[in-house]
C-alpha cells in the first residue's frame, strides 16, 4: 500500500481521509480541476476518454455501474467537439460524463432497465442531453438503473445489480445507483441522475458522494412525456459540492420543451459554492417529526457532525415544521406519475414490470379525485410551513436515508429503527418531504459512519435556492474533511 493512503477493510477509520485509489491519476482529480486543464490545453478530451474507459473496463467487473458504453460516439464527439456554448458557466470543454439508463440518447441503447426494451435505441436525445453536449459534455454510456427507476436498489433482468464500490455485498442505492457508484470508483468525473423518491440522494448517500435534486424547471423533467409533472426531476452527481455546483451550471437554462423551464440565474453555481460560509443556521429533524424511522448508529453519527459544524460557527436547533399527510400526499403523486406513465404504454412493456413496480402502478391507477384533491391541498400546507421555517434558518438538514446500506440482495429495507416496514418505498421517507414541496435538496457526505462507510446528511433549501443550498453544502463538506474518493472497489463475497 502506498504511503498517505487508507485501505477500506476495517470498521470506523480514523486519520485523513485520502482512500486507496489505483486507476488513472486524472480520474482522481476533481471535475473543475480537470475542466480548467481542458481548458488551458494541458490535456485532451481524448486523453480523459481514454482514462475513463480503461477505469471502466478495470472496475465494470466488480461494480456493473456503467454496463452501456459508447466509445465511438464519444471520440467522434470529441473530435467535433463545437464552441457553441463556450461562454457558458458550464462549459464542460470536453468532459466525458455519465448518462442514466432512463434518458435517451440519440444511437445509444437506451433500455430503462426492461426488458421489452432491452434494446432499443433512440433516435433522438433527451434535450438535456442535448444540452450537455452542446455546452462540451462527452457521453461515455448508460449508468444502470431499476426497472424504470422504481426502488432504492439498483438492479434489473437486463444488467444485473450495481454493487457499491464501498463493500460489493452492499446495496449501492437506487434509482441512480450506477451513476453514484461510477462516480465513487472513479469511471467519470460527473454523472447524470433523476429523482423523484429519492433517486439521487440516496445512492449518493450510500456511494459517498454528493447528488442534487433541484427545483422543478431547473434542469429539464423526469421525461417528455410528462412535462407538467414537478415530481420527477433529472439533476446533477458528482464527487465534490464545488463539482456538482459545475454541472448544474451545465444543465441550467431555458428549455421551451419542458414546460416548466424557466432562465439560469445571472451569477453561476459555481461563484456560489466559492462563497461558502460556515455560519449557518440549521434547523435539523432526526426523523420529520416521527414520520421516517432512523437507526442509532445513523442518528448518533449525524449529531456528532452537527456538533462539529457548531464548532465552525453554525447554530444548531432540532425543530420540525408541522407536515401533514406528508406520505399519503407523496404516495398519491408518485402514483398519479405511474398512472399517467401507463395510460398509452404498450400493454407488452408492462407484463414484465417486477411485483414492487406493477403494486406501486395499480395503487396509482386506483386514486380517486378527492385523493388527488387532498394531496394538492396538503402540499400547499407544507410547502407555506416550510417557506416560515425559512424565515429563520438557512437550511433544514436532516439524514438522507434512515440506514447504512444493507446486502445488495436484499431488494428493499424492511428494518430501520427497530420498526418493521411494509412496503418497498418505507425505508425511503427521507425523500418525500422535498419531492412534495418543490423544493431542492442535496445529499452531502459528512465523513466514514459505521464500519468504514460513508454517510449523506441532506439539506433542504429554500424555493429556487440552489445556490445557498450548495454554498451551505459547502461549508459542510469542508468542516468533515470532504470530499472523498474516488477509490478502489472493496470486493467482497458473503
């Protein structure tokens, strides 16, 4: 082992924070350090697609976060690459970037993780996509997914599991599993992802690194199809705040096929997060007023960074606004969102939906209009009640996800906290409170928990707040000692 470095086997580790990592030397860079050498002209946007596919090719074995590559594609982009958004905050200047497997893009396969689809290939580009390659972004492939995104597990009967790259027996989170693990094993420097349950933070939680779920009309919706939705939103990974503060600026801007788009803001993400003060006021719930059961080991290691942040100048109140039938209200948009997804899918796609996603389907297909009616007025209740919160505190931070992750094998949590939990989305409640709202939330890792493996502390911000929400991010991220990774996958067999 080479000297300053910490080899993950053990249980909690102490010492710097500089984990063993043998791939490439430039995938071990953050993404801004990588874009401003692209930009001076001391590397080449081949010279990254050559680093990241052969860190693919080293890890895909272990991990199966990126089981879709498009080399050729790619080195043509790179060899056309065009100067069209070249002022841009977000110019990426040729940076390979991941995909997630529920987002088209145009000659590469595309499958949701089904397997009607499960080789099918687009045409034409989601015009997120479109904007990413625009403003330089290389596409190296598909990141994996559940089958059409559903569950907090990340595998499917087309690729298999993502395992995570912190112990390869455990789940690595899901819906944007592949992406957070491509991430935190260094196959790429940022990776697209979407959420609407939690999609992105909680493998972000999991994998240790950070994910963005931004507001509604930030960086374009779930799909074309259900443009109206505020529910279902794609947003940026990356391995450091200041990284993913990048790639919103990327994906940030006016998009008239998404109905809900609106301008990027005049000053960048990036300007924000490098004005990253720690004298925050955070308001922190340790479980949304009883709603979301948490384990001890979680629980007790989020106070000690809480502490910690109090010791760099944040004040610290355990406060929870009122949230009334904040899980039914979730529950009954996520199934308006799978009840309008199905009334003109081909009936043959549906017959291989797996139990969790065709139960989740048929709840939503059974709503009735005072379900939807009430939804509507309980998420104007917490949303008023949040915004009031916001008049005092900066953030309300609170755990990603109430566990540690357990075995890849099994399909979801059924124990958190002592409680016995029902159904698949239970373990996930964390997630509902900024899906419901509208508002935009952030999965930071706060250092290594129990045995060794990272944990996620969520913030949410305030309406349209991204920026104070990453500068916030931030702050935290340098008062545990961040970012991690990437690092060598810890294989192991149980």
């Amino acid at each position: 082992m080479r000297p300053g470095f910490i080899r993950v086997r053990g249980k909690n580790m102490a010492g710097p924070q500089r984990l063993e990592f043998t791939g490439p030397e430039l995938c071990r860079l953050e993404a801004h350090q990588v874009v401003s050498l692209l930009k001076r002209g001391e590397v080449s946007p081949n010279d990254l697609l050559d680093a990241a596919f052969g860190r693919i090719e080293s890890v895909g074995p272990s991990i199966n976060a990126t089981p879709v590559v498009c080399k050729d594609r790619a080195y043509a982009a790179a060899d056309s690459l065009g100067d069209s958004e070249r002022n841009n905050s977000g110019w990426l200047a040729g940076l390979p970037i991941g995909i997630k497997d529920l987002t088209p893009v145009a000659g590469v396969r595309t499958t949701f993780g089904t397997k009607e689809l499960a080789e099918f290939v687009p045409e034409k580009s989601d015009p997120l996509v479109e904007r990413l390659e625009a403003r330089g972004g290389l596409i190296t492939g598909k990141t994996n997914t559940p089958e059409f995104g559903a569950g907090g597990n990340t595998f499917n009967d087309v690729f298999g599991p993502t395992r995570n790259p912190w112990d390869t027996s455990l789940n690595a989170g899901g819906s944007s599993g592949g992406a957070a693990a491509s991430l935190a094993a260094g196959e790429t420097w940022l990776s697209h992802g979407s959420d609407h349950g939690g999609s992105l933070r909680t493998p972000a939680a999991f994998c240790g690194v950070v994910g963005l779920r931004p507001s509604p009309g930030r960086a374009g919706g779930a799909s074309m199809d259900t443009g109206y939705f505020i529910e279902g939103l794609q947003g940026p990974m990356a391995r450091s705040v200041r990284d993913c503060a990048l790639f919103l600026d990327a994906m940030a801007g006016y998009e008239p096929r998404f109905p809900i788009s609106y301008p990027a803001p005049d000053s960048s993400f990036q300007d924000a997060v490098l004005r990253a003060d720690g004298k925050l006021k955070i308001a922190f719930t340790p479980d949304l007023n009883g709603l979301s059961p948490v384990d001890g080991e979680v629980d007790n290691h989020l106070r000690k960074v809480l502490r910690s942040l109090e010791l760099n100048g944040a004040t610290v109140e355990e406060i929870c606004p009122e949230l009334p039938g904040l899980e039914a209200t979730y529950h009954t948009l996520r199934g308006m969102m799978w009840a309008t997804m199905m009334q003109r899918m081909n009936p043959s796609i549906r017959q291989h939906f797996k139990t969790t996603l065709e139960q989740n389907t048929r709840m939503g297909e059974a709503l009735v209009m005072s379900d939807i009616a009430d939804a509507n007025l309980n998420r104007s209740t917490i949303y008023n009640n949040m915004v009031a919160l916001f008049g005092t505190y900066d953030v309300l931070a609170c755990p990603t996800v109430g566990c540690m992750p357990h075995p890849q094998s099994e399909e979801w949590v059924r124990n958190v906290g002592g409680q016995d939990l029902v159904f698949y989305m239970d373990w996930l409640r964390f997630s509902f409170l900024s899906t419901v709202t509208g508002l935009p939330a952030i999965s930071v890792p706060v250092g290594l928990g129990p045995r060794g493996l990272p944990v996620g502390m969520q913030l949410i911000g305030k309406p349209r707040g991204e920026a104070d929400l990453l500068a916030a991010a931030r702050a935290i991220e340098i008062a545990v000692g961040g970012p991690l990774g990437p690092i060598d996958p810890n294989v192991t067999h149980r």
